[in-house]
C-alpha cells in the first residue's frame, strides 16, 4: 500500500481519508474533539500528516467509539446468493417461495441448476430450465410433507 502512495496514485490514502471524516461526521464529533482524538491516539492533529498505519489506527478508534460505515452495510445481502432479478422474473419468486417454505439457503437451487442444467448462475437459466427448476423444488417440498 505504501508503495501505491509513494507511486502518486494515492487511492488507498484517499479512501482512508474520506473514511475518517464519514466517520468523523457519522459520530457528530465536533471539530475539537475530532482533533483531541487524532492527537490521542496518533499525536498529530491532521489526518493529512498522518501515514497509512496511523490512519487505520484512527479508523479503528472510531469504530470503537461506535462507528458502522452504513455504505459498506448496504452493498451486504440479506440473503446470499440471491439473483439480483428475482424481482423481475416471476419464476425466480416461484423458486424464492419454494426455498423459504423448505427453509433452504438460495445456495441450495444454485446447485441443483448447476446439478441439472451445468448453468453457474440462476439468472442464467432459460425459461424451461427455471420451469424444471421449479418443479424438482416442488418435488422436494411434495416429499417433505410425507
């Protein structure tokens, strides 16, 4: 990482910077108190002067003060692996119902897709391929309630 910053390209100094003043703002510190801490724990009053170790030290004093980066929390999905269409394509639903009612991570139909049809991705399958999706998945919920 030094090295980038040395290079110019100063991506990750930028990144850390910007972090530090969500932060700053995110916690509503007050300009003085923003820089009592930055001299706590660093001994510098600007985060400008400060290299890359010291501001990862403030960012972490900052997440123990109480600070959750709301950014990084949005781009995290309730539910992993779920297709980003699913609310576009109505057999997708199907397959979300099937799976919440069989308590079935969406992990669980990628694989049978993957099993099935040798697809990666369930927003890949054609609409015949969802169709048999959908009825082994009822097959499986048919069998469960035996």
């Amino acid at each position: 990482m030094a090295d980038r910053e040395q290079r110019g390209t100063g991506a990750p100094r930028r990144q850390q910077l910007a972090r530090i003043h969500l932060a700053k703002k995110a916690l509503a510190l007050e300009e003085e108190c923003y820089r009592a801490v930055l001299r706590r724990v660093t001994g510098k009053s600007s985060a400008a002067l400060m290299d890359s170790a010291e501001r990862k030290a403030i960012i972490a004093e900052f997440v123990r003060l109480g600070f959750t980066d709301a950014r990084a929390q949005r781009h995290q999905r309730a539910f992993p692996g779920k297709p980003a269409t699913t609310g576009q394509v109505p057999m997708l639903r199907k397959v979300e119902a099937l799976l919440a009612d069989a308590g079935r991570p969406w992990e669980y139909a990628r694989a049978t897709a993957q099993r099935m049809f040798a697809v990666e991705r369930l927003e890949w399958l054609s609409a015949g391929q969802l169709h048999r999706l959908v009825a082994a998945l009822q097959v499986d919920a048919n069998r469960r309630k035996d």
